[in-house]
C-alpha cells in the first residue's frame, strides 16, 4: 500500500504544506512551499472511480458495467466524490432515500449496499 500526503492537520484539522521533497533514484533533495491538489482529499477508492469515471468519458452507462455496480450506486460514489472535494452536492437527503429504496425494490442495488451508502 501506498502512503499518500495527509492533507490535513491531525490536530487542527487545518490544510497541510509540504516542505520537503526528495526523489528516491537520484536523491535530489528540495525544499519549499508546495500545495496539493484538491484530489489529494480522497480516498484509494475515490481515487479509482474519477479514474474510471474519466476513462468512461463520464457515461454513467459505462461506468455501470465497467464496475459492475448499479446506476444509483454510481450517482451515491459520484456524490461522495463531490462533496469530498468540497463542492456541494446538489442532491437533497430526502431525494437520495427515495432513489435508494427504488433502487432495493426494483432489484438494482442491495439492502447491504444501501446501508453503506446511507452510513456516508
């Protein structure tokens, strides 16, 4: 496993800066002030979905079968994303509830993957 650059703060929860840099091949050995990206927020999993979400070219069609997960299933990974990376999600609570339990009766999501979602 990968350790990736903490973006925030383990105390005060405020933004991190990186200061100190050094390549592992030739150990050149830098210091300074560098900034990551608001990608750096998430998550190994996250991380994998905007991948695929891009090379699907954002067909949420694609992204159904590339994944083998249902369309609510990718709209709940593609708010989680969202919200993650600071923006705000234009879903409203009680429409995300409607759309998960349509999507247990009518088969395309699971009781065990709806939990999940709703625990987010």
């Amino acid at each position: 496993m990968k350790n990736y650059v903490p973006v925030q703060c383990p105390i005060c929860e405020d933004e991190l800066i990186v200061t100190d840099m050094k390549c592992n091949k030739c150990n050149t050995h830098f210091q300074g002030e560098f900034y990551v990206s608001k990608f750096s927020k998430l998550d190994e999993k996250q991380l994998l979905f905007v991948e695929t979400f891009i090379k699907c070219r954002g067909s949420i069609k694609e992204m159904e079968k590339e994944l083998n997960i249902s369309y609510p299933t990718v709209k709940s990974r593609l708010e989680d994303v969202v919200k993650s990376l600071g923006f705000q999600s234009d879903e409203k609570p009680d429409e995300k509830r409607k759309k998960i339990l349509e999507s247990i009766d009518s088969g395309e999501m699971s009781v065990e993957e709806a939990i999940n979602i709703l625990k987010k």
